[in-house]
C-alpha cells in the first residue's frame, strides 16, 4: 500500500482498499479474492472478521495473506494487533474501542502500517496523525448495510483534511463506483469497500473493475480549491 501524498503539482491518484466481508469460509472464499485482485488495482485488502475465534483468524489470514502478498498488495488485519504480527500481516486497522494506537505500534513495529478509524471527527484524526498513524479513515460516508455505523461524515472533512494534512485519508461507508466521485474530488487517498466488490452482480471482478473505472473518471478537483484561495499548481 503506497502512501503517496498527493504532490501539489501533480495529486497521486485514489486508489481501492479492499475490506472483506465479515464472515467467510477461507477456501471458498480464496478464488474470490484472486478474481477481485487479479481484476485492477487494489492497494490493500483488510481481513476484516466478526464473531469468530483467534484461530479462524489464524486460518483465514494462511489462506488470503499470500494472495495478496504474492500480488504486492497490503495484506492487513482489523483489530488485531497481536493477531496481525503473529501471522505476518502488513499492517492493522484498529477502531476507537480497539487496542490504542500507540499500543498497536508496539506491537507491529514502525515499519508495519497501522490505520486508525477517526470516524467524522477532525480531533480524533488530529491526534492520530500526530501519533504517527500511517493513514486515517473517515466515515461512514453513505449508507451501508455492512454495518451499523453510528457516524455519518461529510466529503468536506475529506476536503479539508486533504489540504492540511501529509497522512493519507481513506473514505468508508456504502462507497459505491456510483456514488464515489464527490470522495475523489475531495481528496481521499483511498476509498474503502466492502459490498461494492463482494456483492457485485458480475462478481467480484467486475467490481473492482467498476470501482477502478468511477475513480479514473472522477475530478479531482481539491488541489485547485486550497483554502487560501490560490491555484496550488
Ligand atoms: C479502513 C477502515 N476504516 C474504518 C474501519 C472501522 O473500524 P472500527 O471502527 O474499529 O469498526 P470495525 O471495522 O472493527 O467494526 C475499518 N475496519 N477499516
Ligand atoms: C467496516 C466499516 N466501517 C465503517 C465506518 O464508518 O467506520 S463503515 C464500514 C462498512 C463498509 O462496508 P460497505 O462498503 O459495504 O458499506
Ligand atoms: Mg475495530
């Protein structure tokens, strides 16, 4: 997962982080990632379960990791900070409930990549910049079913974030290729997704296509709306 800032001259393009579905079964569920990976560019996959045990973590994580690793593509855990070094993850995502980011750097060292939720709040992002957080994800930007999200945010915070900050931001929440071009235009890094890749009516494939293909045709137009006014080209 490149962390590229967008230079001023030149923004780096939003690229795709890839969230599981919270339930799967590994083996049926590895051709899917191979499908979804071997479709267009994804940056990351998180492996992202629910209600299961630390050894069907352990299994998933052997059976997806090496797709995605063999391909160059991040292969990081949520939640799990001792899960995530013990099985030779990239990185962890960890939430405001999870372990603490600090805690979760100790734990992965500095070369791994460590992203935290910040929800819709400029102060939570604040302080996890400061902290040392390799990206922070806002959201949940639009409705969604895969979870229940209790924080709605605004592509504004994208906006603004974009234009102070170095650490990249990804947008979360029913991102979908037909609804993502305001999260583009407004300076997300990445955009993550659940049910847009993994419930797409032409498969997984298909989805990582359609989303590559609403980012490209995207605007990109932060650069140009910095806050004092000027063309930052
Ligand atoms: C990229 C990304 N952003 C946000 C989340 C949500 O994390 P969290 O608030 O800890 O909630 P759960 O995903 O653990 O239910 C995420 N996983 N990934
Ligand atoms: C895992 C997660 N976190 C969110 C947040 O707002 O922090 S929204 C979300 C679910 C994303 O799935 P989908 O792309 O299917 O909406
Ligand atoms: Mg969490």
């Amino acid at each position: 997962m490149s962390k590229g800032k967008p230079s001023q001259a030149e923004p780096a393009a939003c690229r795709l982080y890839l969230v599981t579905p919270p339930v799967l079964e590994p083996a049926a569920f590895a051709p899917r990632l191979i499908e979804a990976l071997d479709a267009g560019d994804v940056a990351c996959v998180q492996l992202r379960l629910k209600n299961c045990s630390d050894d069907d973590v352990r299994r998933a994580c052997d059976a997806l990791r090496p797709i995605a690793q063999e391909r160059d593509v991040a292969f990081i855990l949520n939640d799990s900070p001792r899960l995530a070094r013990e099985m030779g993850c990239d990185g962890v995502h960890v939430g405001q409930t999870d372990t603490p980011y600090r805690d979760a750097r100790k734990i992965m060292g500095n070369d791994a990549i460590v992203g935290v939720t910040c929800h819709d709040s400029r102060h939570l992002a604040m302080v996890a910049g400061e902290e040392g957080a390799d990206y922070v994800a806002f959201g949940a930007f639009f409705p969604t079913a895969t979870k229940i999200a209790e924080h709605h945010a605004e592509p504004d915070l994208l906006r603004w974030w974009a234009e102070l900050m170095e650490v990249p931001c990804v947008a979360i929440g029913g991102i979908t290729a037909a609804n993502c071009a305001p999260l583009v235009a407004a300076g997300a890094d990445f955009l993550a997704v659940v049910s847009a890749v993994w419930d797409h009516p032409g498969g997984p494939g298909a989805g990582v296509a359609a989303m590559n293909a609403a980012i490209a045709a995207a605007p990109t137009d932060w650069v140009a709306t910095k806050t004092d006014g000027t063309d930052a080209g």
